[in-house]
C-alpha cells in the first residue's frame, strides 16, 4: 500500500511506515494530481485541497486529514468517485482552549476588568466549544452558548440565539465550522448584521475559520467602537491576510490556535487510526509529543502559570512584525505543550 503525506505533518515520520509499503511526503501545496496518482490513500492537512482536479483518475481510496475541519475535501465528488475519508474532530480541542485562556488572562490585564462575573457567548458548541465552556467557568465568567444544530438535534433549552449572544456578551468566541450556504450557513456568521447587534463593545475572537467573520465588516465595528478589541487567529484569504486587521487586533496569530504539541499528536495519531480503520490493518499507532525543556513551572500565582506555559503574544508579535511568513511561522511552529506536561507550584492555585 502506498501513502502520500503532508511533510508538514507532525511526528508522522516512522509511524506511518509501520502501517505502509511505500510512503511519499510531499508539502501540503504540492499535492498534484501526478502525486497521488498511483496512491493508496491520502493523509492531508486543511493546504491540500482533495477535489475531483487533484483525485480524478488516481488510485485513492482513503483520504485521511489530521484537523477537525474539511472543508478543504470535497466531500460530494468523493462520495460520487467512491472514496472515503475521515477527519480527526477534537483533535485540538484542549489546544485551542489552552490559546482561548491566556488570550483572556492577557486581555484582563490589558482592559483592566475582571473576566469573573463576565458574559462569555460561545458560538458553537462542539469539542472545542465545551473546552471553551470549562475555560470560562474556571475563570468565573457567565456563559451563553449558540449552536443551532445540537440545539435541533437535542431540544436543549440551554442554547440561545445569535442575537442573545450579541446583545449580552462581553467576550464573543467562534467555534464553528465552516458551511458555505448549507442549512446552517456559517459564511460571514459573523456579518455587519452581527456586528450591528452587539451591545457591550465585547472582545471579538476567531479561533475557527477566517471565512466565518467578514473582515471588512469587523474592520468597520472595530473602527466604529461596536467591537473593543478583538483576538484573530483565522483569516480570511490565507495566508495573504488583512493588514489593516493585523495591526488593528489585540492579538493576531497564524492560524496555530490547535497547534500545541498535545493536539498535533493527537491529529497525526487519529489520522494513522483511521487509515489502519479503514484497510483493516492491525497496529499501534502511538504518538508521544516530545517534552517541554523544563517541566517545572514556579509562579506567584496560576495566571502566571498559565502564561508562563503559553503566551500568545509570542506568536502575535511574530506575525505583526513579518506578516509575509505567516505559513513559515504555521509550518515551523516551535513546540508548545499543555498544562498536563508541567508540574506547576503556584503560591496560590486558584484563579482570582
């Protein structure tokens, strides 16, 4: 069997030849249909786009990709070409509620406001939107959650509208999908309409596809006051991304929200399962991320902690300072554990 892999892929080299014959690594925008044509199955990222241009005529059969989202695998033409495929959903969700975190330690420093007592809106409340939820009620802020389709699907009374949402929030974070025109549309969710609601000039934050918010439409609210700040890790057009955006936001980064070590092992491990699922082949898949330098983390107190073992600010000013390698600074991500790496010793353990 052979495999074509994404060389950006995570701790993926030596596992993946356990479990294949032949194993070809090719950059995430170098897929071509010459590639995988001769290829088994397909382990992907969210840069290859696996349509009917790239997959007509080959031997795939399976395509693999380690992120929760697929939209970049269109899934119609392969339903139709009889090839299947898997994504790795809550892959990162620790991850981004990591990045969710120390991005609202740092804008209570910076706002000089309490996050206790807060309304926190969630929109979308799946993996990575129930990591959020525990994120907000650790940090004792009041939380609202949007998600029409669990909210159809279970009858849940504890979801409430985007308009809700608006009008009561201090902070706003987007955990959607992204689903151009579908029934539960999530293009530009986050709209002049949207922005035009909200009542509390809240912190506006996107850690789930650049598309679900209008740039120029949150350019305007920022610009306008109905936004007061906002924290943008997804972007519109990546990687050629907003300028105008970058230097506005409080904090911007390059689309690595999920990209903590835990995350990506656990994106490369779900994806090499599935495969194995998928050509019913035996085996072990286990990815161990490497550990931090020092494991030790001694601070004052646990928001210290928490941003002693990760700062976005780092990766924010990186991307503000060389807008122009925003995918170097994606692709060659330096390694970021979660808290469970560390031994923490704090003078005092609770957040206040």
């Amino acid at each position: 069997m052979k495999i074509v892999v994404d060389s950006n892929i995570p701790y993926i080299k030596g596992a993946v030849e356990q479990i294949a014959d032949e194993v070809d690594y090719v950059p995430g925008c170098g897929f071509s249909p010459q590639t995988v044509a001769d290829a088994d199955a397909l382990i992907v990222r969210t840069r290859t786009r696996c349509d009917r241009s790239l997959l007509e005529g080959s031997k795939v059969r399976f395509i693999a990709t380690a992120t929760i989202g697929f939209d970049h695998i269109d899934v119609d033409y392969c339903r139709r070409a009889g090839i299947a495929w898997a994504n790795a959903p809550g892959c990162n969700a620790s991850s981004v509620g990591q990045y969710v975190q120390s991005a609202l330690l740092l804008w209570e420093r910076r706002a000089g406001r309490l996050l206790r007592g807060q309304t926190l809106g969630i929109v979308g409340a799946g993996h990575v939107g129930r990591c959020v939820e525990s994120v907000g009620r650790r940090l004792g802020m009041r939380i609202l959650l949007n998600d029409p389709p669990r909210q159809e699907r279970e009858g849940d009374s504890r979801f409430v509208s985007l308009e809700q949402i608006a009008r009561e929030s201090d902070v706003v974070s987007f955990h959607v999908p992204l689903d151009r025109g579908g029934r539960h549309n999530t293009f530009h969710l986050a709209d002049k309409d949207f922005f035009g609601n909200l009542r509390r000039r809240p912190l506006f934050m996107n850690t789930s596809r650049g598309e679900v918010a209008d740039t120029a439409a949150l350019l305007d609210a920022l610009a306008s006051g109905q936004v007061g700040d906002a924290v943008v890790d997804t972007w519109e057009d990546e990687p050629c991304i907003s300028r105008a955006l970058l230097e506005r936001a409080f904090i911007t980064t390059p689309h690595i929200a999920g990209y903590s070590a835990d995350g990506k092992a656990n994106a490369t491990r779900m994806a090499l399962e599935s495969v194995c699922r998928f050509f019913h082949i035996s085996a072990t898949c286990h990815i161990e991320p490497p550990q931090p330098p020092c494991r030790v983390i001694e601070a004052a107190d646990w928001t210290e902690a928490s941003l002693r073992i990760y700062n976005p600010q780092t990766d924010s000013r990186a991307l503000k300072s060389h807008p122009e390698w925003f995918e170097r600074l994606r692709n060659n991500y330096p390694l970021r554990r979660e808290w469970g790496a560390y031994e923490v010793r704090c003078e005092r353990q609770a957040y206040s």
